[in-house]
C-alpha cells in the first residue's frame, strides 16, 4: 500500500480493558462518581445531605442513559461535563440550591476527568503497541492519527500521555471535542485535516480500528481499511460486510501493509 497516513482506533485496539463487562465499566463509573460527589461537597455546590445524593445520582444515571441512547442513534457526542451540567441545572429546578456560579468549564472538565479516572486505571495497551507506534513513528513523511469515540477528550489524552505515547501522534481526535462519533464522515475528514493531509489523501491513508464504526465510516470515505480482531464480541455489534477485508490479530501486523 501506498500510504501517507494511519489513523488507529483507541479501545480493542491500541489499548484494551481486561476481562470487559458491563458490571466492571459501571462499578467504574460509579468509583469515578464518588470522587466527582466528594469535590461537588467539598467546593459546596451542594450540601452533604443523602436525599440531594440521592436525588443527583438518580438524574445523573437517567440522563447518562437518555444521552448514550441518543449519541447511537444520532452519532451526535454528548460529552460527560455536559452530563454533570444538565445534572446539576435538573436539581436545581427541582428545588435545590445550587451554588452556579462555582460551575464554571473548567470545573466541569475536573468532575468529568475525575468520573473517568478509574477507567483509566483499567485500559492498558497491548503488548505490540508500543512497538508498532515507535516503528510507524520512524517512517518519513507517514503521519499518524487517532480516533476515539469516547466522552470526555482529556481521559484519552491522560491514557497515552500516562503511557508514553502521546508524542506519537500527529493528531488525536475525540467525538468529545469534535461532537459526532464515528462512523459520521466529518470525523474522519477532520481528523486528516488535523494531521495535515487533505480529503484527496483519504485514499492514501489506512484507518485500523475494532469495530465497523471504524471501518466502514473510513471505508465510506475511501480510505483503506483494517480491521483489528478482538477476543470479546459485544452486544448489538453491526456487521462489516466489505469483501476482502483485511483482518489482523496482533496490531504489529498493520506493518505489513505499508511500503
């Protein structure tokens, strides 16, 4: 393959989250939400009192699950400091005082961050990341991308700096920060533009990712695809139904594919 550019997915396949269930990513969810409760208590945006806990987790957890619904349905993101924002406006109209104007972005950015934290804890790379990056990284003139649907930009962030591996990328892109997820084709675009290639370099360019939001939202915009196979099947997976797809198990084996 002629290639002037790789995009890579994040989850499954740079990095993976061992032994994946849906009630280890809410037990993380809701370690993360203790840490984001106690700075709401200790900055007194609200009081110490169980029923206004209660009556805030119970919001949160609604609208979490109103937004998540929505995000699949129209791949517009729906990022997780606006969650704590619509959380606390809701308990306010309720009756609640509120302190707003504590409530500023960057607060929110800290409680978002904080919810996110032992997720963190729990996503490593694979055993060949680290490899392939530093390998793809010495070839002149390749640049190098990184997709993430994923909420909250700076948890993507935190993972590859924490790891070593944020000078790797040209450009690292979140439907958090850029508002659509995958496989909407403006992401894509926009991610070629950040690493300084153009539209017309799509077909010069490979997008490795685990899942067909990846592959066939990089296919659709004519860009060569690859997908990374992993061990667990999710629930509601659609199917990728491209002839002659390549498929690889070891994410070192994209390597292959570049002159």
């Amino acid at each position: 393959m002629n290639v002037r550019g790789i995009i890579f997915d994040f989850g499954f396949t740079l990095f993976s989250f061992e032994n994946p269930s849906v009630e280890k990513y809410f037990d993380c969810f809701n370690r993360g939400m203790s840490k984001s409760i106690k700075v709401l208590k200790q900055e007194k945006i609200i009081e110490d009192n169980d029923q206004i806990l209660e009556d805030f987790m119970t919001i949160f957890n609604k609208k979490r699950a109103t937004y998540f619904k929505l995000a699949m349905k129209t791949k517009e993101e729906f990022p997780t400091t606006l969650l704590f924002k619509t959380a606390l406006a809701m308990l306010k109209e309720k009756g609640y005082e509120i302190q707003e104007e504590k409530i500023k972005e960057k607060f929110l950015e800290k409680l978002a961050e904080l919810y996110h934290s032992c997720e963190e804890e729990e996503w490593k790379p694979d055993d060949m990341t680290r490899f392939t990056l530093e390998t793809l990284s010495k070839i002149s003139n390749l640049k190098i991308g990184l997709i993430s649907n994923h909420p909250n930009h700076k948890t993507i962030k935190n993972m590859l700096k924490n790891n070593k591996m944020k000078e790797f990328f040209d450009a690292i892109v979140t439907s958090a920060k850029f508002g659509k997820r995958k496989p909407i084709s403006d992401i894509f675009f926009h991610t070629l533009k950040r690493m300084g290639l153009t539209k017309n370099d799509a077909e010069y360019c490979i997008m490795v990712g685990d899942e067909a939001a990846d592959i066939i939202g990089a296919n659709r915009i004519g860009m060569q695809i690859i997908l990374k196979e992993r061990e667990y099947e999710f629930p509601y997976e659609k199917e990728i139904n491209i002839p002659n797809l390549i498929r690889i198990k070891s994410i070192d084996e994209v390597l292959q594919y570049l002159n």
